[in-house]
C-alpha cells in the first residue's frame, strides 16, 4: 500500500498528542488548485502513524516494514525522548536504506536539536553533519503549541506536494483571500436582500399607515358635514382643518376633506391662481408702467423719478436713468416715457429727450409750445 508520509514517534504523551495533530493535519489540508494542477497531486491521501508501541528486541514487522516501503516522506517527531526510543531509530535506519535521507522531515517539538535528533538524522553515512529540521513547532503551551503546527503545517505538506514552500503559501493566501471575498460578497449580498426586505416592510408599514390616515380623515370630513348640517359651523371649521394636511400634520391630501372646509366657510377654489413669473427690483415703489409695442419690453418710473427699462422675457434691466436737475437743483420729474425701436422717449416739463438703450443722448427738444 502506498502512503504519502510515515510518522515516526516517540509514544509519550506530548510525542503522541503532536503526531495525531499532525497525521489529521496532512490529511485534511486542503491543496490550493493551481499547486495541485501544477504537481498532480488534489491531496495528501494516506499518512501511517503506528499506534502501537513495539516489545524492544523485537522485529520492525511486515506491516510497519511494507509501511516504511511504501511511504515517499519519513516525518520524526524529535524530543528528548526520542533518541532513547529504539524503534525511532529502527524506522529511520531501514527507511534510509529504502529510500535515501533526502526524504527525511524532522519536527522539533520539545529541547534542542542536539538533545532530541537522533545520531541517524544528525550526521549522514560519512560523519558529516545534516540540518533535517523541517518545522520546528516548541512551545510553552499545547495552545501555543498548536498555534504553531497550523502554520508549520505547510512546510511539512510542501515537499510532499513536491512544491516550494513559498509558492504553497503564496497560493494558500489567495485560496483564502478569494474565501473571504466570497464570504464578503455572500454577507454583502444578505445585507442587501435584508436591506431590501426592511425598505419594503417600511413601505408596507407606511402605505397601511397613510391608508388608515384617509379613512380617518374622510370620518372627519362627513363629521365636519354634519356638524355644519346642525348649525354647527366654527366646530365643523375646525374639524374640516383637522382632516387636512398641515404644518405638523403629514396626513395625505383628501378631496373631502376640502370640500367640508369650503362648505363650513362657504368659500369656495375657483381654480384662477394668479402666480408670479418674475420679481423686477426697482430702488423705491413704482409710480406708473408702460410696454412696448411688441409687449416684451416694459418701461417703469419709480417715485425717485429713475427711469428702468425691462426685458420681460428674461427680467433683464437693459437701462437704467437717471433723473436730470433742473437750474436751480431740483430734479426734473419725467411726464411719460416710451420706448420706440432701441430709443427711449422721455417726455418732461422743459421738453422732449432721447436715450438709446446705452444711456447716451441722442437728441433733445426743449420749450415746446
């Protein structure tokens, strides 16, 4: 049978917590789809971890032996105890001679490399010393310790997805980047369904609300009739504007309502409303008007005597004049002024002037008989 990875143990308690962590590690860790495309590998299908520990003298056995050979990777579990466990070595012995050293993960979980690797993973077969660290994963607790393995567990599931370490956790990153913006979507998507489901709720509320507000207030306006049918007229009055929408009082517009007031005050909307088109500002009240011929002009003299002229169609001043003095100071009132093409005719006392529409004089006549 074939097996992605052999772990190798010490079968003490924290040795034996470590290696089941890691075993259900490796077998649910799930491969990011651009490695697994890349390496052929969707998974790290089978791990053995022996659950028995063997009689000391004894051999490895068929079944641990046929493990050892069908495993690709040899992860070691190194503590202290390790180096004094004699089937450890065994394991790491005959799967060396199996399959090479280049295979061999080790996982400090406790001590220093040099108190927990054993002689056979420290130095290879011509003395030299090897580094086989792969993960180390020391802490004071097993809650910082397993703080650590979810992290560490890369670097173990790397080599054998025969990928680069930073590569699988780089494609890690965005495996859960694109989860949390899935995530982030789905939620974005709830809220919205939820906003709209709160906004129609509102809108119900509001429609059964304004409904209830008609009906009271088409009550109040057959109230309002027959308290005036009764001779009751203030009263009706002030149940007919009760009916009505008012400052402070956002309840919708009924016909009937209307028409109880109108029958109250006896008065009623001809529909003739007379509407203001445009302000035109003059310094002090106007004393008299006047149009053009084609009625889009409008000449006017305020009581100061100044003189405007107005486009009605856009309220445009095009000229505004100045009353003149007469010899001894006073200002000469204008009789009338007219406007004639572009001039402006201004008829006072001592005489005729023109203006054009740049208030420059274009001619003037004076004692006229």
């Amino acid at each position: 049978m074939r097996y992605d990875a052999f772990i190798s143990y010490r079968h003490s308690d924290l040795d034996m917590y470590i290696a089941k962590k890691i075993h259900k590690g490796l077998e649910t860790f799930k491969v990011p789809r651009p490695v697994a495309k890349k390496s052929g590998k969707k998974s790290i299908k089978r791990v053995f971890r022996d659950q028995e520990e063997l009689p000391i003298g004894s051999d490895l056995g068929e079944n641990i032996e046929g493990a050892l050979r069908g495993s690709e990777f040899l992860l070691v579990i190194c503590s202290p105890r390790t180096p004094e466990s004699y089937w450890v070595q065994k394991e790491i012995e005959t799967f060396i001679q199996m399959h090479g050293r280049e295979h061999v993960l080790a996982i400090l979980i406790e001590g220093e490399p040099d108190q927990s690797f054993p002689q056979q993973i420290l130095v290879n077969e011509e003395g030299n010393p090897v580094e086989p660290l792969a993960a180390d994963v020391r802490g004071r607790s097993r809650k910082e310790i397993d703080r650590k393995l979810r992290t560490k567990l890369m670097r173990l599931a790397a080599p054998i997805l025969h990928c680069s370490y930073d590569d699988l956790r780089q494609r890690h990153r965005e495996r859960r980047m694109r989860k949390m913006m899935s995530v982030a979507a789905g939620v974005a998507v709830l809220g919205l369904a939820f906003g709209v489901y709160s906004a129609y709720n509102a809108a119900m509320i509001r429609r059964n609300y304004q409904e209830k507000q008609i009906n009271q207030s088409k009550y109040l306006a057959q109230t309002s009739l027959e308290l005036f049918r009764y001779g009751d007229r203030q009263s009706a009055v002030l149940v007919a504007l009760e009916a009505l929408p008012s400052e402070g009082n956002d309840r919708p517009y009924v016909a009937s309502a209307q028409y109880a007031l109108s029958e109250a005050l006896r008065s009623y909307d001809t529909g003739n409303v007379i509407g203001m088109d445009r302000s035109l500002a003059h310094d002090q009240p106007v004393a008299s008007f006047c149009f053009d011929v084609s009625g889009e002009r409008l000449v006017s003299i305020d009581r100061g005597q100044y003189i405007y002229v107005w486009n009605l169609n856009t309220g445009e001043l095009l000229l505004k004049c100045m009353p003149e003095l007469n010899d001894s100071g006073y200002v000469k009132s204008p009789m009338a002024a007219q406007l004639y093409g572009d001039n402006l005719i201004i008829a006072e006392d001592s005489g005729l002037r023109c203006v054009n529409l740049e208030g420059e004089e274009e001619w003037r006549l004076t004692d006229l008989e």
